[in-house]
C-alpha cells in the first residue's frame, strides 16, 4: 500500500482519512494542486498590481473594520498582524490528533486553489504534518462563524516563527523548530493571513476524529448490547429480521442483523426462556442503536461535504476574474450536524447504563450486584452509580450548542453557529459513551460467568476471551477504578475493519 497520500481535488472519504491516520502516512501536493496553488496566487497579484479599488480582507481591515484601505507597503504587516491579534485561545490544549487533523484539513482547503495562498506556505504546513510538528492550540475562543478564527489563528503561529508546537515529546517555541530544520519564517503575501484564519478546520478535525470514533462505538455498542442479552438470559425473537422488515430503517435493520450474527451459536440465546418479554434496554436495542446509526449517517454526509470544501474568504474565481466575499466560514451545517450527533450517541450511553442497571439488580437467577455473598461484598453496586453519573453529564453535555448566537466584531458578524462549543463537547461526550460502554462490559461479561456451564456465542466467548487478559472475574470486593480503566483501554483499541467501521 502507498505510504504516501497525495492531496488532490479527488472526493476525500472519511474511510481515507482513517488510513492515514492509522497507517501514518505521509502527504504530499500532486501536481493538480501545486498548479491550481500557483495559478491563484499569479491571478491574485496581478490583480492586485493593477487595482487600488479595496478588496476585502486583501486590502482593507477585518470584520467591522472592512472600510479601512490599507497601502500595499503594509500589506504584510496585515496578515501578519491579523494572526498575532486572533491568536486568542485559551482553555485546555486541543489533543495533538486534532491538530494534525487540523493541518491536514487545512492543506486540503487551501489544495483546490481558491484561497490565493503562496505555495511556499502550504508546502510549510505539509512539512509540519510530516514531521509532526504540531501547533499548541486551544479549544476556547471560536465562535464558529467566522471560520475558526482563534483555533486556526495558532495553527498558523508557528509558519511566522511565533507561538508553541508539540515536538518530539515536548512543547518547545516554534522559532527554536525552524532553526533546527534550518526553515525561515513565512513572510506571509496579501490575504494569506485570512486564508489561513478563515476556515472551518477546528470544527472540522474534531468532527472528523469524533465521528470515526462514533461509528466505532456503535458497533461496539450492538456487540456489547448482545453479550449483556445472553448475560441477561433475553430473548432473540424481538431481533427477528420479520418485525424489522415492516419499519425498516436502515439503522435499525442494521442492528437487528448484527446482534443476529453476534449470537448465532449462542447455547444462552436458544435455551428455554421462562419469561415472554424483555425490558426495553434489550428489546429495543435495534430501534434505539439503530436510530443513532441513522444520524450518524446524517452527520457523516455533512462532514464529508466540509472536508471536500472551500471554507475560507474571500474565494478568488480565476476563470470568472472575480474575488467574491461570501459567507462559506460559517459553521452553521457543523453546527446543527454536532448537536445531533451529540444526542445520538448519549442515547447509546443513556440504554447502555439501563442494561447494567438490569444485570446488577438480581433478577433472572443472578446474584444481587454479581457477586458472591453480597452484603459482606457490594460487588458491582458502584460501577452503576458512576455510569448513571457519566450518563447525566452527558446529558448535559448534549443541551444544543446552536441555538445560541453572541453578536460580535461591533455587529457586522451577528450571527454565529457556536459550532466549535459543540464540537467540543462532542469530543467529550463520545469519550464519556465509551466509557459507560465499559461499565457495561465489565458487568457483562461478570454476569456471564454465573451462566455456565452453557456459553455465549463462538465470536462473543472469542471477545471476552481477550478481554479477560486484561481483566479478571471478580469474586470480591476490590478496587474497581483499575478494572474500569482497563476496560476502557481493551475496547478503546479494538480494531475494526473499515467496511465494519463506516457501513
């Protein structure tokens, strides 16, 4: 396979943006995007020798400043200014895999050659991501309107020998990065600065790494979901492919094939039951799971469009001699696409937390809280409790980000998307999901061993056959912190097939 990625105006899929991170691939410009990058930038100065007329963000001001002419001999001093003065994040550090997702997404922007940048500086940004040179940016101080202003701000420090990058374990400053690599500082062109703030690639690179991860919690949400049914002695007739042909959605059809897979051989599904139903955290794991698959498809579609886009302004038109000030920075698609995937995936959680709650409650011949003796033990009482508190956070966590909006930049930018709020929020709330998903495989897989000597299905006994490796049957009371945190890990590194991953 090529280790090498070459960035082009060819459609960019979710599922190669995966191989390049899991292979680790290096990038580079084709020669379709090194000439559609020069030709812009050769359009854009002979416009500008011919024109004194203001061009926004090339030779006025920003935002309300619009109408402030700026002299050609300061037309560098702008961009560079603009960069330092946006350079206002603040708040925890945005994790180094969104940021060279960040990088990535902005040289495919820049790549289609409507941005005016220089090469120079796009090739500087390809040498940062191969060598994993990664900006410090911060999650707080986007509105998600105008592109991500202070995010991206950051991200483009480190080209003027400013700020701070994640290098070879440590943060050092960006001007040290560049001696060592013998690289000057970009001297940046008019509107490259706007180019390079412009942009919706914070929102982006978080939707890009939340949504691959959110497609992996979901099937490992159906095959979790089906150990706890064998766990839980439940019934396989509500999976039957029969009730789901009459409502078929397409998530919902999805998930009751799989958990028909997953237990296929299973002793424990086939046995005689002695009850008619299931409460609905078993039942109507198709309807529910599937539901999240739907929307994760929603959001897909939508995060496919951004990273094949445009996002920065103005956007030069070389066959139409045109430079046009639009509005395609804001995150209003991201926005919306971020709340929903937030609701989605919390209900994965939110069913996940009722499936344990059923298997420590000492119904169908299990032992109170799965353990031995309890009383003398509480067994796996507290695992609930803190999947029920991770559960509320997410709650919260899911309230919509994009029905707020602050006027800003003295009302000529007065309406925002708040999109990179929720993009942060996102990120946290599908690490909570995987974590409540632990909380239930850990009980799940306790509550199977009272089961035997019949056993699950060959795939399932196959999967906690590995993760007993990792954590062993409780037959005490013991710190459950280290348990859970290994769960975590096991399901946090299971590897899944990208036809799985992204169907």
């Amino acid at each position: 396979m090529d280790s090498i990625h070459y960035i082009s105006s060819d459609i960019l899929q979710l599922s190669d943006i995966n191989d390049i991170i899991q292979l680790h691939k290096k990038i580079e410009l084709s020669k379709e995007a090194i000439d559609k990058i020069s030709k812009c930038r050769t359009y854009l100065n002979d416009r500008m020798s011919l024109q004194d007329e203001p061009i926004y963000g090339i030779n006025t001001g920003f935002g309300s400043l619009y109408n402030v002419k700026i002299s050609k001999d300061k037309l560098t001093q702008l961009q560079e200014n603009l960069v330092m003065s946006h350079a206002c994040g603040i708040g925890e550090q945005v994790p180094n895999e969104v940021v060279k997702l960040m990088l990535f997404l902005k040289i495919q922007s820049l790549s289609y050659g409507f941005s005016g940048v220089q090469l120079e500086t796009v090739n500087r940004l390809v040498d940062f991501y191969n060598n994993d040179i990664l900006p410090i940016v911060y999650t707080q101080g986007s509105l998600g309107a105008s592109g991500d202003l202070a995010p991206l701000a950051h991200l483009a420090l480190p080209l003027l020998g400013k700020g701070e990058v994640y290098y070879k374990g440590s943060i050092v400053a960006s001007e040290k990065v560049l001696s060592d690599f013998n690289w000057k500082p970009i001297q940046l062109q008019s509107k490259e600065g706007l180019a390079l703030l412009n942009g919706t690639q914070f929102m982006s690179a978080y939707g890009i790494h939340v949504l691959i991860k959110s497609y992996k919690i979901s099937y490992l949400a159906d095959l979790i979901g089906s150990i706890s049914i064998d766990a839980f002695d439940g019934r396989i007739e509500p999976f039957s492919e029969l009730v789901h042909l009459i409502r078929p959605h397409n998530g919902q059809l999805k998930t009751a094939e799989r958990v028909r897979e997953f237990l296929e051989d299973s002793e424990l599904i086939k046995q005689k039951k002695q009850h008619v139903q299931d409460p609905y955290s078993f039942r109507c794991i198709p309807q529910v799971h599937g539901a999240t698959k739907d929307a994760l498809e929603y959001v897909h579609k939508v995060f496919k469009t951004e990273i094949n886009s445009v996002t920065d302004n103005p956007n030069i038109f070389i066959g139409e001699d045109q430079i046009i000030s639009g509005g395609n920075f804001h995150g209003q698609p991201l926005a919306l696409a971020f709340d929903n995937l937030k609701i989605a995936m919390s209900e994965l959680g939110n069913i996940s937390e009722r499936r344990t709650f059923q298997l420590v409650s000492g119904l169908r011949g299990l032992p109170t809280f799965l353990v031995d003796n309890p009383g003398l033990n509480s067994g796996f009482m507290i695992p609930q409790y803190t999947a029920a508190s991770i559960v509320s956070a997410n709650k919260q966590l899911a309230t919509p980000a994009s029905i707020d909006s602050i006027v800003s930049s003295n009302g000529q930018e007065d309406h925002v998307s708040m999109g990179a709020n929720a993009a942060t929020q996102a990120y946290r709330l599908v690490d909570n999901v995987e974590r409540i998903l632990a909380i239930e495989l850990f009980n799940a897989s306790q509550a199977l061993f009272f089961r035997k000597p019949k056993k699950s299905s060959s795939l399932i006994e196959a999967f906690l056959k590995a993760y007993r490796k990792e954590v062993d049957f409780v037959d005490h009371d013991q710190i459950f912190h280290e348990m859970i945190k290994k769960s975590v890990h096991f399901i946090d590194d299971f590897c899944i097939e990208n036809e799985l991953l992204f169907d």
